[in-house]
C-alpha cells in the first residue's frame, strides 16, 4: 500500500465505524422513543393526516381489553385512531397503521440526527488522522 493510499482507506474506515457506532445507538433509541411516544396526542395528529379520510378528524380512542402471557390475563388499555367527520360519526378505525407511520418517523428523525453527531466527531478525528500522517515520524 503506498504513501497515499493508507490515509484515505484509515479515513474511509474511521467514518465508517463512526456511522456504524453512532447510528447503533441513535437508531434504536430513536425508535424506543417512539414505542413510547405513540399514544399521544402529537403522534395521533400527525399521523392521522396519512390515516383518516379527508375531511375528517382524527381523535385518540382507548379502549380496555385484556392481554394474556405467561403469567395469565391481564388488564390493559388499546388506543386507536379513529377518524370523526363533521357530524360527529366515526367514519374509519385504524389500530395499528398509524403506529407504524409514527415508529418510522422516529426512526428517520434518529437517522436525520445521526449525521450531524458523526461529523462533529468525525471533523476532529479525522483531523488528528490527517497531522499523525503529515508528520515526519510517519514516513
């Protein structure tokens, strides 16, 4: 490997285990953020636009129901979004796409956020990368 070829491939593969480390962190916790989030009233709005017919509103439902595992059956709360018209009738019931419109839109805000982390760390590393090749003790 020449004199030219080392510093680009130690650039590319710093970067490369930059985005790797970084995005293995932010992408999971962006997405737990929004298993817990999407139940509210933020994520039904937004997310009820792509839902709901037009010209209807969305509105949160809860709604009790029990769930079973190993230790038996339990008690919990189900929400959904159902989308009401001028009238007041629910004209459509979604339990389940709008969540995963809302996990998929933290997920992409985790990833959106990962870029810039990367360079801020990246920038100075690949900095001191860059001095530790032009040095004289390196040739």
């Amino acid at each position: 490997m020449d004199r030219r070829t080392r510093p680009m491939v130690t650039g590319c593969t710093l970067w490369l285990v930059l985005i790797v480390a970084i995005g293995g962190c932010m992408l999971p916790a962006s997405a737990f953020a929004g298993v817990l989030t999407a139940h509210t009233e933020p994520a039904i709005a937004i997310t009820g636009r792509w839902v709901c017919p037009a010209g209807t509103d969305p509105i949160r439902h809860e709604r009790e129901t029990t769930s079973r595992d190993r230790y038996g059956e339990h008690r919990s709360t189900a929400y959904e979004v159902h989308c009401r018209d001028a009238s007041g009738t629910i004209v459509a019931r979604d339990p389940f796409t709008y969540v995963v419109l809302w996990l998929g839109l933290a997920t992409l805000l985790g990833a959106a956020a990962t870029l810039p982390v990367v360079v801020v760390i990246g920038m100075p590393a690949s900095w001191l990368l860059k001095r530790r090749f032009d040095s004289p003790g390196s040739r």
